[in-house]
C-alpha cells in the first residue's frame, strides 16, 4: 500500500479522484441531453479546465 507523508493511502485517494471526474462526466451529459448546457458550452468548460491545469481539453 502507498500512503503520502501524513499516511494517507494514495491508491484509495486516487481512486476517489477517478470516481468524482466519473460523476462530473456523468453530470455534464445528463445536462447537455436535458438541454441545460450545450455543447458548445461544453467544449467551453473543457477549455476553461484544460488551460487551468495545464492539459490538452476533449470535445465533447
């Protein structure tokens, strides 16, 4: 098991974070299928985020 410097275990962490970006994915779907964003507005996010973390967006 990895733990970080305040034993913390890293692989559960981690774990956590790939179930949250799940739900995020999840939750932007359902709201371009109900009409409450687009998917322009979509791809805009995805700019916004990717420019802030320094990563390379999706299309949706």
């Amino acid at each position: 098991m990895d733990a970080n410097t305040v034993g913390e275990d890293a692989q559960s962490e981690r774990a956590e974070l790939h179930f949250l970006a799940a739900l995020l994915d999840e939750l932007m779907r359902k709201m371009r299928v109900a009409g409450v964003l687009s998917q322009a507005d979509l791809n805009e996010i995805e700019q916004a985020v990717a420019q802030r973390l320094g990563g390379a967006p999706r299309a949706w």
